[in-house]
C-alpha cells in the first residue's frame, strides 16, 4: 500500500473507533486540501527532518509525506499509535512515529544531528509552553511552521502598543521572524472549536541570541509585563533598577508596553552585565 490507496481519514478514524480527547486539546483538520496547503507553506523539504507533534489522526503527516519530507511525529495519545503505524507503512521508510510527551522529549536526539524543521497542530493547551521550548531550548531548528489558536498567534506577532504584545511576542521575535501565514475558521477542524486558528511561520534571526540573554529576556518580560500598568522604574525594580535602564538607554518612566523587542533586548543584555 502506498499513501494514495489509504482510506479516507473520516473512514481510518471510525474503523478505529477514535475521537478527539478534550483533555489533550485535540482538534483534527481532516482536509486534505487545507493540510497540503500548510505542507507547501512549510517546505521545500529537500533535506533533513520534520517534527511533528501531535499528528492524530495524520493529516497533516500524509501532506508532509505527499511533500517529500521525512517526517518524525511525536504522539503522547496511544490510541491513534495504530493508525499512526498504518501511515507508517506506506510511507516507504519516511516516518517514524514516536509515543512521547512533547514537551519532555529531547528534539535533539530525535534529529540525530540532522537539519529539522517543526511543522506541526499544536494541541491548544500545550502551545505556548511548546513554542518557549523550541525558542530557547537547544534545537534550533531551521523553520517552525505551527498552528495555534488564532488569539495566541496574536499574541506571538503582536507589536509594540497592540493589546496583545506580551512576554511571548518579546522572545519569539528576539529569536525569530514571526507572520501569520493562513488563518483557519473553527468550521474547519473536527470537532471545531470554540475560537478560530492561525498558522505562524518562524524564521530565525540572521544571529541568535546567546542562551545567556535569552535567560535575562524571560526575567527582565516576567518582571515588566507582570506588572504591565506600572511605569518601568517600578515593575523592574526587583531585576536590576536603574542599573538596566541607565545601561540601556531606556526611559524609565514608559510601561512595558511600549517598548520594542530591541529595547528588551538592550535590558536583558544591561541585566546579563549586571
């Protein structure tokens, strides 16, 4: 059997008697022509391997696969383990499936060295946890291509003075290039969920910030957007005071808010100085 003579996913999933599971924020999208719209997005995938979290039913895995990538799709969910092996099968060697929970498991291990891409729907409720991961953590992969709900891909691109800027606007694009490439309605996933979604694609800065800084930006945005009403001289009083924005450069009588990622970057290096 090769991908083409697979049945339909609606079908795949009734013989196997599985449903989405609320509990691990599952939302499937079972069109094919939306999931290889994302595969194209995504790619080319000429080399390396693609990570895939949360693949379900597989969706998405047969247009990664229809795309030419090998892929490496980590499952926390046993039960879609044997439709999962079904793809496996036909995929001519180019999927490995791996029962795991994302958010403890090792990428690098997984990529083996390999050049990775992350393209994946993400479960709602793990999404944000999983984005700081793959930001700060040691696999720096050369694209992410991720779904999310549409109100966190907000907060992800958002700018300076837009209610949604926050922490994780702040280090996603110190790190990363971040747009919002296709936007989804709720209608289009099974079962739909309350809110629509959006798919952000992550491209790396020309030069990554030193681990070091990265650990300074989470302290220096906890601190300011944890107290996002309040002028800088008092919410970052407890990380440094004067001693940042003096070195920064800063104004501290702005809120958070209105600062650019750049000025969080000068912060966090002044702090990683102090």
């Amino acid at each position: 059997m090769n991908l083409d003579q697979l049945a339909p996913l609606r079908d795949g999933l009734a013989a196997h008697g599985l449903d989405a599971k609320k509990a691990f924020g599952q939302h499937f999208l079972l069109d094919l022509n939306l999931t290889a719209k994302i595969a194209r997005l995504a790619g080319p995938f000429d080399d390396g391997v693609v990570i895939e979290v949360g693949p379900g039913p597989g969706g998405l895995t047969r247009a990664l696969l229809a795309a030419g990538a090998r892929v490496i799709a980590i499952e926390r969910d046993a039960r879609f383990l044997p439709m999962l092996a079904e793809l496996a099968d036909a995929a001519d060697g180019r999927l490995t499936v791996v029962e795991a929970d994302a958010l403890a498991v090792d990428e690098t291990v997984l990529a083996a060295g390999a050049r990775s891409r992350i393209v994946a729907n993400l479960p709602y409720n793990i999404s944000a946890p999983l984005l700081i991961k793959w930001l700060i953590g040691p696999l720096h992969p050369v694209s992410m291509t991720l779904m999310f709900q549409k109100e966190v891909a907000e907060r992800i691109t958002a700018r300076p003075n837009q209610s949604a800027y926050g922490r994780l606007s702040i280090i996603a694009q110190a790190v990363c290039a971040a747009e919002t490439i296709m936007t989804l309605p709720a209608r289009a996933f099974t079962p739909p969920p309350k809110v629509d979604s959006a798919v952000v694609q992550f491209t790396p800065r020309p030069e990554r910030p030193p681990e070091a800084l990265l650990e300074a930006l989470q302290r220096v945005t906890a601190a300011a957007f944890g107290q996002r009403r309040k002028m800088l001289r008092s919410s970052l009083r407890a990380v440094g005071g004067a001693a940042l924005w003096d070195k920064a450069g800063i104004d501290p009588s702005l809120r958070a808010e209105a600062l650019s990622v750049d000025d969080f970057i000068a912060l966090a290096s002044a702090a990683v100085g102090a």
